[in-house]
C-alpha cells in the first residue's frame, strides 16, 4: 500500500528540532497539511517560515500536561477539521549508569517518551477513527529507538521508556486494526543530535558511544517518511540499528557479549573499577 499524504492532516511532536522538524519539512513538501508541536514557540515559528506555501500551523505544548493535550488536539480538529496521522517524534534521553540514576530521573523519562505519546494517542483515537471511516488510511506513527528492542548499558531509563513505547505500539496493532488505522514503528539507532546538551538529561555513561558519528537526522526523517507512505510496520534505520536489531533475534548471546565488552573496554581505557 501507498499512502498519499497530499492534503491530509498530520500532527507531528517534537517539530521544532531533530528528526521532527526534518520530518515536518519532508511532509511538507510532499502537500501535507501540518499540525507541528513542541515546547520552544521561537523554534515552531522558525519552523512554519522556512515552510513557505505550506499549511502548517503551531502548537505550543507541553505534552506531559494532560489538560495541554487535550487542548492540542482539540485546536488541530478544530484548525483543520480533523486528523489523518498522528507522528510521535518527540523524546528525550538519558546516558549514564543506573547506579548514578535517580526515581526523579526514571519518571522525567518515562513521562516524556512514554506516557505523554500514549496519552497524545488516546485523545486522536477518536478523530483518526472518523478519518478511516471516510476511507483514507489513517495512521499513529511511532519514532521510538534500537533501545526499544534492545537493552544498552547506560540507557538503562531510556531502554524501560522505549521498551514500554514499543509494547504498546505493538498492542495498539491488534486493537486499531478495527478502526481502520495502521500502527507503524520507527527504530533509529545513535542519531547526531542537534545539540547533544539539551537532548541529554545527563551525559556520563561508562560505555562508549560515538555521538560524533552517529546517525544524521536526515537519515532517519527520510526513513521515518518512506515508512509513512510505505505503511511500513517496522524499520529498524541504518546498519548498526538493523545488525543489532537482527543479532538480538538470531544471536541474543553474541550481543549481550557485544555490550558487556563495550562496557569492560570503556572501564579498561578510563581507569575506573
């Protein structure tokens, strides 16, 4: 199936940097009519500027408050007069030990890549459900991470939140095929961050990790856009991603291995115990 994105509405999270904003330029230019969010209003209008000719319109939110939420989806709907696809992109991370970690930590996570998406999900249920019913292939489209597959030492609270996305983003398949919407899973690996410092909550894992060379963002917004229109179930983007994703299937032993030297090499080159 081809999906055609021309003239539908997508609300996408997360819009103001990254991948997010990558993926709003990419729909944008293939017709879509945007509905963009995130925190920053500064980087929302810099965004809806550089969209010239496009129907796009901004969102301010917090999506971790519940009563922010609601009003989010009920300004798209009424702005737009109803709802095609709904792009979870937004997300945050956290790299360090888990005996460094703090419960206040655990639930910044878990609020911001878990609960606020599945939240989000709930209240456009209802309007993507109206958009199938007049026979257009609606969609959730979650971008959650090789972390959702896969246990890596000093992510242990980003690997609990993008597991749980994960479990429910393949939940959700069973249960929204009977309103007609396709859930669709997004797995990047590392990717190059815009600015590393506000993406992480914290920067001290005890395990090396080439940020410096991860995954452009370029990469993975055109991946997540191809599994749109492709109506793609799962992809893991980019080699080190899929050899991961794959190895945990075919070799669960080798890559635990894997991560445990990584972890051991890290600990050898610093000097630490």
């Amino acid at each position: 199936m081809q999906r055609d994105v021309r003239g539908r509405v997508v609300l996408i999270t997360g819009a103001s940097r990254g991948i997010g904003r990558r993926v709003a330029q990419r729909l944008g230019k293939r017709g879509a009519k945007l509905a963009v969010t995130s925190r920053s209003v500064v980087e929302l209008e810099s965004l809806k500027q550089e969209l010239t000719g496009t129907d796009v319109e901004i969102f301010p939110c917090d999506l971790t408050d519940p009563a922010a939420r609601e009003k989010l989806v009920a300004n798209v709907v009424t702005r737009f007069g109803g709802l095609d696809v709904l792009m979870n992109c937004a997300g945050v991370c956290s790299f360090g030990e888990f005996a460094t970690n703090t419960e206040a930590i655990n639930r910044q996570v878990l609020e911001i890549n878990f609960f606020a998406p599945v939240e989000l999900a709930r209240l456009c249920v209802p309007h993507l459900t109206t958009s199938a019913d007049a026979g257009y292939p609606a969609a959730v489209l979650n971008l959650a991470s090789l972390c959702g597959r896969c246990g890596i030492p000093s992510l242990s609270e980003h690997c609990a939140s993008k597991h749980a996305f994960v479990g429910m983003t393949e939940a959700w398949r069973g249960e929204f095929a009977r309103f007609g919407i396709d859930v669709l899973l997004v797995l990047p690996g590392l990717v190059r961050s815009d600015d590393l410092n506000r993406h992480l909550l914290r920067n001290e894992g005890q395990i090396y990790l080439d940020f410096e060379g991860a995954q452009p963002p370029d990469e993975v917004a055109d991946a997540v856009v191809r599994s749109l229109e492709r109506n793609t179930r799962e992809k893991a983007v980019g080699n080190v991603s899929w050899g991961v994703w794959m190895g945990k299937r075919l070799f669960p032993r080798a890559v635990r291995w894997f991560m445990r030297r990584k972890v051991l090499k890290f600990q050898k080159r610093a000097g630490t115990p």
